[in-house]
C-alpha cells in the first residue's frame, strides 16, 4: 500500500539518476573522515572502546583506557574494532576505526531511502537520499567516531522492515525484530523504546510475535554471554540504560535552546515534512503513514524527554522526518518549492563566503578581528600549505555555483540543489580548515610533550585529576600511558588537568596551549602526601 499520487505526478520530470546521487552521498560520507588525529570529544572518547577491543581483547564489556565503559551497547564498537582489525595495516587506526560512521551512514540512508519508496512510491525514493545529507545536523557527527550513527542504522532496518511488511509473509516482520534487536546492541533500552512500539503496526499477530522472538534472539546473542561471563558489567550496563532512557523535564529548563537546537539541527527537512503531514492529514490512518507518523513521535519524545541536551542525541529523528518530508517533496507549491531553493542557494553561499573568511584571517591577517580572535585562541598556528587549498576550494565553489544555475527547474531542484550545498560546504572546509581544527582539536602535542617529561621524570605509575575521557584515550593510544585513581598514592606523580592548583607547590611539568574555550593546561606534580 503507498500513500495517494499526486494527480499530476506522471507529468513530473524524472529525478536526478540515482548513481550520480549515490557518488555525491560517497563524497559527502568520505571528505574528512580519514586524516587526522582522534579530536577532543565524541571522536576520541569513542575510539576508546574499540581500541580496547583491538589491543586488549575487551570484545564481550566495552572498555575506555582499561575501565569498564557502558554508556552505549557494543554494535558500533563491534564495527569500528572490525573495521580496525581489517584495514588497520593499512591506515592508522583511528582512522580506520571512524570509517564506520561512514559505513553505517550509507546502511542508514539506503535502508532508509529505499524504506520511503516502499511506503510512498518511487518518486519519493530520490529525495529521501537527498534530504538526509542535506541536513544541517548530520554533517558533523557523521564525521566523528559516534556511536549514535549505529542507533540510526538499526532505526534504518527497523523502517525497512516495516515498510516490506506492507506485503505478505513474514520477511518485513523479521526484518524488522532484527533491527529492534541491533537497537538494544547500540543503544540499550532508550533505542528499544524508539524501535520496539512499531512492531504494534504488523499486520498479524503472528508477524508481532516472529518480530518480538527475532528481537530478543538479537539482543540475547550479548546479553547471554554478559549475564554468564561479566554479570556485574550487565547489571551496570542495565543500571545505565535505565538511567538513559528514563524521561525527566530538565531539558525543558531552557525551552527556547531545545526549540533552537531542534530548528536548526533537522533543517531544512521539518519544514518539508510539516507540509507532507498536513496535505496527507485525511490519509494519516495508512499504514503507510501511522509507520512513520509513530516513528516521528517515538524518535521525538524520546530525544526530547531523556538524555542530555547534546545535538549527537537528537540524531534518530533525522531518518523518520526525511520519511515524511520526501514525499511532500513533489508536491510543494511551486512558490514554496522555489523558496525552498532560493534559501538553500544563499544558505550555503554565505556559509561558504564565511569559511573563506576565515582562511583569509588565517593567511592575510584579513579580516583584522577575527585574525586577533584565531591567533588568540590557537597561538603559533599557520598553515603550511595555502596555494593548493585554494586552488582546490575556487575551483569546488565554482563547479558548485555552475551546478546550481544549470539545474534545471523541477521538484527535486531545491533537495538536490541543497544536498549539492552540504556536499561543497563540508568538502570546502576540510580544505581550508582541516590543519586548523587538526590542531586545535588535537591532544597529540600535549600527549607528546608530556611522554617526553616523564622519560625525565620516570614513574612506576601517574594519578591522574579532572581527566576527560577523550584524553584518558589520547593517553592510552599515543604513549601507553592510564593514569590511576588520583586516591591511588603508590604512584609518586599526579596529572592534572586545569589552572586552579593548591598546595601542590612548583610542577615538574606544565603544558599550555590555545586560548578562549580552546585552553588546554596539564600540569605533572610530585606527590607530597
């Protein structure tokens, strides 16, 4: 069953070929997420897991620089530890490692477009796979290790088995506990919740109960082992999930930051599927559309109601909403349709005139206040190369530009037109930018320079004191180095992390670099207890 036509769709221009589309989403998914160093944050944090699946054998309990490390269940470690084991000869490890966020993406999109076009017709297919990398919240975190890529792609194969259940048999209903199943693996009980209630919509009662069996069968390949192997983990690990997915109105302490965020990170898409839900509103009793209606309101109440307030969490809604949105695609009103356009043209212009800003500020010291701002905030910093950036960065900027006034006019323009915008916009500032962010996001220096100290300063062992995760993995990664409980007084040094040191007297050891929100300030004191 697919949702009614348009009665004009047999009149619509055909949609731009679907391989073209697929090596744009290729390059989208592959600009930049190779070639630098684990950065601070969700990229390195998560590197932590797979790298002790890989050095340590930590396959069955996740675990960050020797610890157990249970905030998320093991799917996407699992991929980026396999990935890591393949390709690690060829490629350094976090590099490889972080490929499976593109691996998982492109599962996600396709499952998903193809989903779409199973629910509402083939002309909603096309969009589908545009307006998903077109979006403003996507372009980031598909870049970083992120665990919640996994919990996208399990939602994928979710939707996908939903929507195969529109026909006969059993395959849809399999398809579908399987991906409530890979749920529980990436995400515990907060993607279960997202996932789980769509079984509800089988057709039969039978196909509920072979979904819901093929789901805890998924999920029981490591809940099992952990119940008899790491029973503690699990209790932990349920502790956790719990703890996650249980709904509280903090988040709404400051309503207009979770509207704001909200805004911007599923644009342009909410739009667009605010449209379809309305034109569609006689026919939203489909089951075509309760699918992905109901996905909407699980992924949404979901992100809104628990977790913290971190754009990475917000990711599942981006799947259902470009459910909805492609099929309102082909049919915006054409005012609507050319706005949708002309917004998207300006939008990637001005953001594109921004990053050669910056560049310039970077390179010619213009404009002068934000040349101060940068020298301030990454002190020492120049980039080494500038004639072949630029070069490159005209010559995507001008393809791009041609691209757009060549399109010809149709109902795709505006969602290819702006997954084209995203495409250069991203790809611009891995050339441009790159070395900075490399270097500002970075704990490679201080991790260099401290392995240096302390073949001055020997120890058996280094405490360790405000600590981020991020740079728990730096340590382990780049010089072997896990520091222990700072109560831990066997260990003759301590490093800590901050200015505001008492009573601790003169360091051995000081690290400082950047400024603004980008200080980074270690410092190796001897014990004096």
């Amino acid at each position: 069953m697919t949702t009614r036509h348009d009665p004009f769709a047999p009149t619509l221009p055909p949609p731009p070929p679907t391989l073209l589309i697929w090596l744009l989403i290729a390059v989208y998914l592959l600009a930049g997420l190779t070639g630098h160093d684990p950065w601070r944050g969700d990229d390195a944090r998560h590197f932590g897991p797979i790298l002790g699946m890989v050095r340590d054998g930590h396959w069955l309990v996740p675990h960050l620089a020797g610890d157990p490390f249970l905030d998320f269940g093991p799917l996407y470690y699992w991929v980026g530890a396999s990935l890591t084991t393949i390709l690690g000869i060829v490629l350094p490890l976090h590099d490889a490692a972080r490929l499976a966020s593109g691996l998982l993406a492109a599962m996600a999109i396709a499952l998903t477009a193809d989903a779409t076009r199973r629910l509402h017709g083939d002309r909603a297919h096309a969009p589908a796979l545009l307006l998903i990398i077109a979006t403003l919240g996507l372009v980031v975190h598909v870049h970083e290790t992120q665990p919640m890529l996994a919990v996208m792609t399990a939602q994928a194969v979710t939707l996908w088995g939903m929507a195969r259940s529109l026909k006969p048999g059993l395959r849809g209903a399999l398809v579908a506990g399987l991906g409530v199943g890979l749920a529980c693996l990436a995400n515990g009980l907060s993607a279960v919740l997202m996932t789980a209630p769509l079984l509800l919509l089988l057709p039969t009662l039978t196909a509920r109960l072979t979904a819901a069996l093929t789901a805890v069968g998924v999920a029981a390949l490591w809940l099992v082992p952990m119940a008899m192997q790491a029973p503690d983990a699990l209790g932990q690990w349920w502790a956790q999930s719990l703890s996650a997915s249980t709904p509280h109105l903090a988040k709404f302490s400051d309503t207009a930051e979770l509207l704001g965020l909200l805004g911007w990170f599923v644009w342009p898409m909410w739009p667009i599927a605010g449209w379809a839900l309305w034109r569609e509103r006689r026919h939203l009793g489909s089951r075509a559309w309760q699918i992905v209606s109901l996905a909407i309101a699980l992924a949404l109440l979901v992100t809104s109601l628990t977790g913290g307030l971190r754009p990475a969490g917000f990711l599942p809604l981006l799947l259902p909403m470009a459910m909805a949105a492609a099929a309102g695609v082909t049919t915006l009103r054409r005012g609507a349709a050319n706005a949708f356009d002309w917004f998207g043209g300006m939008t990637f212009a001005a953001f594109a005139l921004l990053l050669w800003t910056a560049w310039s500020a970077m390179v010619f010291d213009w404009p002068p206040g934000l040349s101060r701002h940068l020298a301030k905030v990454t002190p020492n910093f120049s980039l080494e190369s500038v004639a072949w950036p630029s070069i490159l960065g005209i010559l995507l900027c001008l393809g791009w530009a041609t691209l757009v006034a060549n399109t010809r006019r149709s109902p795709y323009r505006g969602a290819q037109n702006s997954a084209a915008g995203m495409t250069m916009l991203w790809c611009l500032a891995v050339i441009l930018l790159q070395p900075w962010f490399d270097y500002s996001k970075s704990h490679t220096p201080a991790v260099s320079a401290l392995r240096t100290a302390l073949a001055a300063h020997p120890a058996e062992c280094v405490s360790g004191l405000g600590l981020s995760p991020s740079l728990s993995v730096s340590l382990d990664y780049l010089a072997g180095i896990r520091p222990h409980a700072v109560a831990d007084k066997r260990c003759p040094l301590i490093l800590i992390v901050g200015t505001e040191v008492r009573d601790m007297g003169e360091p051995v050891w000081r690290f400082e670099r950047g400024g603004g929100n980008r200080r980074e300030v270690l410092s190796l004191y001897a014990r004096t207890d």
